[in-house]
C-alpha cells in the first residue's frame, strides 16, 4: 500500500514519487468514462454472457457494451472465453488484475457515501 498521505499537503516535505502518479493515471485511464465501473460490478458477481451484461448495465446500448469490453479487455481487466458449440457461447469475466478492483470500487463507494452525506447536511448540490 502507498503512503500517499505523506505526500498531501506538505510543501516542505518530499515529493509525490512520479510512481504514485503514473499508477493513479493508468487507474483512471482503465476505469474512465460512465459504464467502464458499472460493468467491472457486474462482472464482479461472476461470469456473464453479453446479453446479461446489456441487461444489469442500464441504459448501455449494444454498441458501447461492445466497445467498452474490448477496452478493459486490451487493458487486461476483462477475459473473454469463445465456446465452439451451435449457437456459439461468449462469456466474459475478470481477469486477477479486474478482480483486484474491487477494493478500489469499495473505496471510492466509501468515500461517495460520506461526501453525499456531507453534501446532504451542510445543503450544499
């Protein structure tokens, strides 16, 4: 785990190591854009076929499905599995690294539950 705290607001101490933020660059260039998370979740229950993913990603047409697949497969994230039978079967799951980010997911409902809740007390939109 970094010690990325000791870096936050101090300007006489050492700096952020340019590791902390390639790695918070190449993060949110996986998980970037609005259906990139709520499919990494779907697939965190386990294995699904495409249309199951079209199903419990609401709104997500077919063609975005497609494309954001194939994104968070070329970054290692998504592992698609092609069964040879009649009709033939497509499966998606994640990888270790997509299984991985599910603390990152975790986190970041942490923290936007507390800034809802903060947001929601002091009146502010």
């Amino acid at each position: 785990m970094s010690k990325f705290n000791e870096f936050i607001g101090s300007d006489t101490g050492p700096q952020c190591p340019r590791s902390y933020i390639l790695a918070l660059t190449d993060t949110v260039n996986v998980i970037h854009g609005k259906w990139k998370l709520p499919i990494i979740a779907s697939l965190l229950r386990g294995v699904n076929r495409f249309k199951d993913l079209l199903e419990s990603t609401e709104k997500i047409t077919p063609r975005m499905l497609s494309k954001e697949l194939k994104e968070l497969e070329l970054n290692g994230i998504v592992q698609r599995h092609v069964y040879n039978q009649t009709p033939v079967l497509i499966e998606y799951e994640l990888t270790e690294s997509g299984r991985g980010i599910a603390t990152v997911i975790d986190s970041m409902i942490d923290w936007g539950m507390l800034h809802r809740s903060q947001q929601m007390t002091t009146g502010a939109q």
